[in-house]
C-alpha cells in the first residue's frame, strides 16, 4: 500500500475555492446605483484570446457590461444595443474600478432615467 500525504493536494483544490469564493462575496457586496447620462460606448476585443466585452463611457464614469456567472447576466450583447448614446440611465452595478488594471465595475441592470421614475 502506498503512504501518500493529502495535505499539498488539499491545499491545491481549497486555494482555488477559496478565491471563487471570494470572487462571489465580493459580486454581491460591491453592488451600487449610478445614474449617469451615456456619452459614448464601444467593443473592446482582446487580441490573444479574441474574447470580447463592452465599454459604455458616461458623464460620471466608464462602466464595463459583460456577462456574469455570479449575477447571471448572459445577455451583455443584447443590452448593449439597446443602450442608446445621450440617454441618461440607472445602471445597477457591481465592482471596483481599479485604473491601472484597466478594471472597470460592471453593469447588471440597466433602466432609461424616465423608466426608473415610474
């Protein structure tokens, strides 16, 4: 029979759970309201994977919509388009900006300014 010490590979799976975790807690407790008038928005597509987000830059600052897993948000396309620029908007949002790692908070939900007050 083989003597095989578990601890290094229990440390290998807890790690990776432990920052999905995390990642999760974080989804949840960052969420936030902005309401800001869209000034521009665009694709940005990354060249080694070819994955894709979008960028909607506001009055107030740039929000990233991107699908998401925690929030499950898969329609990121969808509501691009139907985001129109010199519209103001309530974005529901979650995240850190982070500038120098190029991070932005990302957009869950998305309501027109006269939609909201209704």
């Amino acid at each position: 029979m083989y003597n095989v010490d578990i601890k290094p590979l229990v440390v290998l799976l807890l790690i990776p759970c432990l920052i999905i975790g995390f990642r999760g807690f974080l989804a949840y407790k960052t969420i936030d309201e902005v309401t800001a008038k869209v000034l521009d928005k665009e694709r940005i597509v990354s060249r080694g994977s070819g994955s894709s987000y979008y960028l909607i830059f506001t009055d107030k600052e740039t929000l990233m919509n991107a699908d998401s897993w925690f929030h499950l948000k898969f329609n990121s396309s969808d509501l691009q388009g139907s985001i129109k620029k010199g519209e103001t908007y309530t974005f529901i949002v979650y995240g850190f900006r982070i500038p120098f790692l190029s991070k932005y908070r990302n957009i869950i939900k998305v309501r027109r300014k006269n939609e909201a007050n209704n």
